[in-house]
C-alpha cells in the first residue's frame, strides 16, 4: 500500500527524488541546447514550468471527462496551446530572450517532461497535487538548468548572469559553450549526483545494520542475563 | 591434509586462464613505447626548441598526478609505475601545436586521464585513445592557439607559417618531399618529422609491440583511396606520397591507432579498422571543411572497435554462422 | 458508437477552446511583435546608413533592399540586407552602400551561428570596421595573412576564413543583385 505524500512532499521529490533531468533524464534537448548561459537556462526552465504548471492543471481537471482512447492527443493540444501562449508572450514582451533562445520555445510542445508528467500524473491525480507536482518538478529543472549554465557560462565566458568572475588572464574555454561541453558538463554533473546519491543510500544501509547488531547484542546480553 | 591447511606454501591454487605468461608484461610494453617515442621528442626539440620539452614533460607530469589522483580517490591500487599515464602524456605532448601554453596543456593532461581514462574504469576500460580526447578537447576549447602555428628553426619558407596540409588545402601550395620527411616543416611538434616516427614506429613492430596488421592497412588504405583521387585529378588532389608524410598521418598511424585498449583483437577486425580510418582520413581532408582529419578518423574508428571485434570473432570450430 | 461521438465531442471541445483562446491572444501580441520586428529593421538600416533619415522598401525584388534617404529627403544610399551559407548555417547581414553602390559604408550581422569565439569574430569591430568605406568595385576580396593593399580588399580573420569569405560572397552577392535591379532602372 502507496503511503499517501503530502502537497509538500510532491513538491519536493520533483527537486531530488525524481528530478526531470537527473533521475527521469527528461527534457534533455533544452537542458543541452539553450544552457550556454545561465539566464538562457532560468529563462527556459521558466517558459517551460509555465506550460507544466498550467497544462498539469487543466489536464488534471478535465482528467474524468477525457476518453483513454484519444487522451494522448487531447494533452498535445492542451500543451500546444499553452507553448504557443509563452511562445507568443516572449516574442512581443522579451523579444531578446526569444531570439536567444531560438526554435526551443515552441519545441516545448514536444518536451518529454511535460507530456510525462500529464501521462504519470496531472491524468491520475486531482487538481491541487498535479499543481504541486508541476511546480516540483519546474523546480528541479529550474535548477539544474541554472547550475549546467552557471557552470558553461562561467568556463565558456568568464561570467556567472553576466558578471565577471574569473580574471582576464583565464582564457575562455570554448568548449563549454559548444554542445560537446554541453554534454560533457551533464555527464559529469549526473555522474557526481549519483555517486553521491549512493553513498547517502550506503551510509544509510551501514546504519541500519549497526542499530539491528546493537539491538540483537542487547538482546542476546538481556537473555544471558 | 592437514600439513595442506596449516603450510600456507602447500595451499591449492585456485585460477581462471590463462596460465602460461609472457615474461613481458603490460609495464614492459609501455615502457618500450616510451623509448619509441623518443626520437620524435628530440625531432621536437631540434625543429621547435627547447620549450617544446616543457610542454612535453607538463603533459606527462600531469597525467601521473592525475591518475594518481583519481585512483587514490577511488581508492584503488595506485598504477602510475605501469608507464601508461607517462605514454598519454608524451602522446598528448607531441600532438600539440608549438609554444603551446602551459596551463592548458595541463588541463589536457587532466582531461585525458580523468575523462578519457579513469571515468571508464581505468586502463584497458577506455573506449577512445586518451591521449587523442585530450586533443580533442583542447582543439575545441582553444581552437585558436590550437591552429596557430610556428615556423621549424630550419624553415626555408619564411612569408606562411601554414602546416602543409592547410597549405594545400586553401592555397594549393605544395611542400617538398625531403622537409617533409626530415621534419622542417610547420605543424605539431612531435608529427612532422617523417622519420623520428618511422624510427619509432617501426622498432615497435619489429619488436611485436605494435601489430603490423593496423599500421599497413592504414597506409595501404590511404595508398589507395588517396591514389584514385590522384589519378583522377592530379593537380586538384595531392599524391598518395604526400598524404602519407604530411600531418599527423605517420604519428596517428604508429602511435595512436595502435593503442592495445582501443583497437581491435582480431586479425580480420584489424584489416577492417585500418582501411575504415584510411577512408575517413581521405575523406577529410579532401572533401571536410579541416585540413586534417587523423585525430577524427581514430576517434571515430575507436567508437566501433567493440562492435568490429564481436563481428570478426573467429568462430568455434564446427559452430554455425 | 456512444464512445466514439465522445472521442469525437471531447477533441472537438478541446480544439475549439484552444483555438478561440490562442486567436486572442495572437490578437494582443501580433501588434507587438510586428513592431518589434520593424524596430529592429529600422534600427539596422539607419546604422549602416549613417546619414539616413527616413527610408523606403523597394518592392517586387526576391531579396530586401531599402532606399535611405537623408535629412532634406535627398537619396543618400541603398542598406541591402541578405544572407548565406556561413560555415555551420545563414549568416543574415544588412550593408548600407553609397548611391552609385560603389562604396560600402557600414555593415551590420543580423543574425549568424558560427562558431563561438572563431566566426562570431565576425560581429566585432576589428573585422566589421574594415568594410566601412570598402570600394565594390572591381567586387570585395579577401586576402588571407598579409594586409590589405588594395581599396576592394580586407584581410581575413585568422581561424575563421570559411566564415570571414561567406560574410565577402554575401555581401558581394547582394550588391550583384542591386547592379541588375539599377541597370534595369527599378532603383
């Protein structure tokens, strides 16, 4: 029997446990494609936790009326619709921001995330927890994103959101601003989370059987006494 | 039985094959290769200056620290005494351009062994020569100064600084055949001189370090790829003769192709390794937007080694295809 | 049959919705968008054209061209904005030319995907300032490794002479195609 998570435990577990990049390894292409700079990365996560937020939503509200039959082709509407909204918003109110960003705004539509996250859950879920699911999950992408562009950002252009942090004298890697940097920067981020994730899970195992030998030491003292 | 179980010099040894070994082990072979390298390291010295050293002996100073490093980390034996860090140093070293900087050559070294080496588990687990990753990401990470080269202290030619190959490639400018040969020409420091590496190279085939199979099949490759391209169009596509000596094409061959960890095991897989980079080679630098293609083409070829040794394995006698 | 009129109800719904949505709020930011774009037109017309004051597009041509003119409404030149193969994808870029088009004034990269740091070169002063005042006749050329000695010539951006001769061939290219609409008389 599924223990049944609180709001916040929904939130959260989309930031560590079952975080879009790291763990379900979801929403590779932006993740890759726009991170050459840190607010490139903020400004993508934001654009596409706004269309997690609002079509988890209303695919959860909706999820009862919808046929299984056609529900897949239902959310890809749904999703469309809210893509082409931030899609339409960026380009009239950021139109900087839009032109950095390129082709990856209404490649949302197609961003596995979002469409895993109404199939996994928003459809199975009611309204409230699909909403704290979205925001979650927008989080941990939000992060991760902030932290592969702070990384390219920094080794590629000497700057962390456009401040300079590294001196003059360090000559700028190109690689990091190149996709092989890309993939080289998530490699090893991901590599480094899951070494440590098992050294956490190994801590915790060790624990467990040094409390059950102190127990069963006491017990088996208590009876010889 | 008892005299068994108390005597430790008694005790049954228990052991998967193979059970004969050679009294050359992997430490010896690295070290051969080494000593293999050597000429062209004087060549680098002779043609480019003392620097060049340095930079030769940053690389190798850094691989061993790296792996030292990581496998003090991972807490693992510490292996740098096997020679095959001190190898991807010296290789790493000879493939940089002249005057290169320092602190990057470090950070290739770094690179080299970290990603290219122990991320995978370490030596005999790596997937792509080391030494060529590290250039691979110092030519991506400083595509400038890894272009920029240096004329050789002996240069005739003293207006272009261009490597025979780029020469060639977008100004139709031949180089001669003996600079090309001794080495007095513009390029990485420990590639040019044709026969430093030939000195090289072939003492470790001689010595059956290096399987002749990979080195000929490569040569035989570009003999004839590049051949037909000649023949159709000698003032458009350079003789098989200068593809063989300019670039890294002789170094690449000997030294980097032949790494035992990522080249194929069987004969057949060999055969179709050689040829597969030859053809990729040609089809750079005639028809890609560099000058040279030796680097990729060991990449690439490096990437489907697994698969051409498990389609070339020789088969049980009897077994069906 | 009940649950196919329902599949078909409930796609239809949500289209509908969607699309009566979405018209809306096309209807807002269209506006904005179209302003956005001609402000940045405009911006690079007149920064390739110094001189220029108000400007007209020249219709019926496959490619864009403007008519600068200046302060007392006289011509004071061309801004031809066209694009290319560069070395990994379109190199957009607008030049303003002198009325004869026989002297460039300034050139501007409109939009480019070189590679950073080697053909992004091309964006920065150093190579751009070499245009300003550049002779188109005899057409621009490209010299690599020595200096320019010649009022057509420019020197080439070391490491980058696939993208440094793409940015050359546009240019060249766009001011071709103003000589034929000017010898036909549409200028």
């Amino acid at each position: 029997m599924k223990k049944e998570k609180t709001l916040l435990q929904e939130f959260v577990k989309g930031i560590d446990e079952i975080n879009p990049v790291m763990k379900q390894a979801l929403g590779l292409c932006p993740t890759l494609a726009v991170t050459v700079s840190a607010i490139n990365g903020i400004a993508m996560a934001l654009a596409t936790t706004f269309v997690l937020m609002f079509s988890s939503l209303m695919i959860s509200i909706i999820r009862k009326l919808i046929p299984s039959q056609v529900r897949i082709a239902s959310y890809i509407v749904i999703i469309a619709t809210f893509v082409t909204i931030a899609d339409l918003v960026m380009k009239a109110k950021f139109p900087a921001m839009s032109k950095a960003l390129g082709p990856f705004v209404p490649l949302i539509v197609v961003n596995c995330l979002i469409l895993g996250r109404a199939e996994a859950f928003a459809s199975k879920n009611n309204p409230l927890k699909a909403l704290f699911d979205a925001l979650g999950n927008g989080a941990g992408f939000l992060i991760v994103l902030f932290i592969m562009g702070s990384i390219r950002e920094l080794f590629g252009s000497r700057t962390i959101l456009g401040f300079h942090i590294l001196p003059h004298s360090f000559e700028p890697m190109l690689i990091m601003i190149l996709p092989a940097g890309a993939f080289i920067t998530l490699g090893l981020l991901m590599g480094f989370k899951n070494a440590y994730t098992e050294r956490v899970k190994r801590k915790e195992r060790e624990d467990i059987v040094k409390n059950y030998r102190a127990v069963s030491k006491l017990e088996s003292t208590n009876q010889g006494l | 039985m008892e005299t068994i179980t108390t005597n430790p010099s008694y005790k049954l040894e228990l052991s998967s094959s193979p059970h004969i070994h050679s009294r050359w082990s992997t430490k010896h072979a690295m070290w051969f290769v080494v000593s293999a390298l050597l000429p062209s390291v004087i060549s680098a010295v002779i043609f480019f200056g003392i620097y060049q050293l340095i930079v030769i002996g940053v690389s190798v100073l850094f691989s061993i620290i790296t792996e030292a490093a990581i496998k003090k980390i991972r807490k693992k034996e510490i292996t740098v005494t096997d020679g095959s860090a001190v190898i991807t140093g010296l290789l790493l070293g000879l493939v940089l351009p002249p005057n290169f900087s320092l602190s990057a050559t470090a950070l290739g070294a770094i690179f080299s062994i970290a990603v290219g080496k122990e991320i995978f588990g370490g030596l005999g687990y790596n997937i792509f020569n080391p030494a060529l990753v590290g250039r691979a990401f110092l030519q991506a990470a400083y595509p400038v100064s890894m272009t920029t080269w240096k004329n050789p202290n002996y240069a005739v030619d003293t207006v272009t600084s261009a490597t025979p190959l780029s020469a060639f490639k977008f100004d139709k400018i031949f180089t001669q055949t003996e600079n090309l040969f001794l080495g007095n020409v513009s390029g990485s420091i420990g590639e040019t001189s044709a026969i430093a590496i030939l000195i090289g190279g072939i003492f470790l085939v001689a010595i059956g370090i290096v399987n002749y199979r990979i080195p000929l099949s490569i040569i035989l490759g570009v003999v004839i790829f590049g051949g037909i391209f000649w023949i159709i169009d000698p003032y458009k596509y350079p003789s098989p003769l200068f593809q063989l000596l300019a670039g890294g094409f002789l170094f690449g061959t000997f030294f980097m192709a032949t790494d035992w960890v990522t080249s194929p095991i069987t004969s057949k897989g060999m055969w179709i390794y050689g040829f597969c980079i030859s053809l990729i080679i040609i089809m750079i630098r005639l028809f890609g937007g560099l000058p040279e293609g030796v680097m990729y083409a060991i990449l690439i070829m490096n990437s489907v080694v697994p698969l051409i040794n498990r389609y070339t394995r020789s088969r049980i006698f009897g077994e069906r295809r | 049959m009940k649950i196919v009129i329902r599949m078909i109800l409930t796609l239809t719904i949500i289209g509908v919705v969607a699309g009566g949505f979405l018209a809306n709020v096309a209807q807002w930011a269209n506006p904005l968008i179209e302003a956005n774009k001609k402000a940045e037109t405009e911006k690079a017309i007149f920064l390739v054209q110094p001189d220029g004051k108000s400007y007209q597009q020249i219709k019926n041509t496959n490619f864009e061209i403007y008519k600068v003119f200046g302060e007392n409404n006289e011509l004071v030149g061309y801004s031809i904005a066209h694009e290319g193969n560069g070395f990994q994808g379109k190199i957009r870029l607008m030049v303003g030319v002198s009325s004869d088009l026989n002297k460039i004034k300034q050139l501007e990269i409109l939009d480019q995907v070189e590679t950073p740091g080697l053909g992004t070169l091309i964006l920065e002063p150093p190579f751009r300032k070499q245009f300003s005042d550049l002779s188109t006749d005899p057409k621009v050329n490209l010299v690599k490794g020595v200096e320019p000695s010649k009022p057509n010539e420019i020197q080439s951006i070391t490491g980058a002479t696939i993208s440094s001769k793409a940015v050359v061939e546009i240019i060249n290219k766009g001011i071709e195609k103003a000589r034929i609409l000017k010898e036909r008389g549409a200028l």
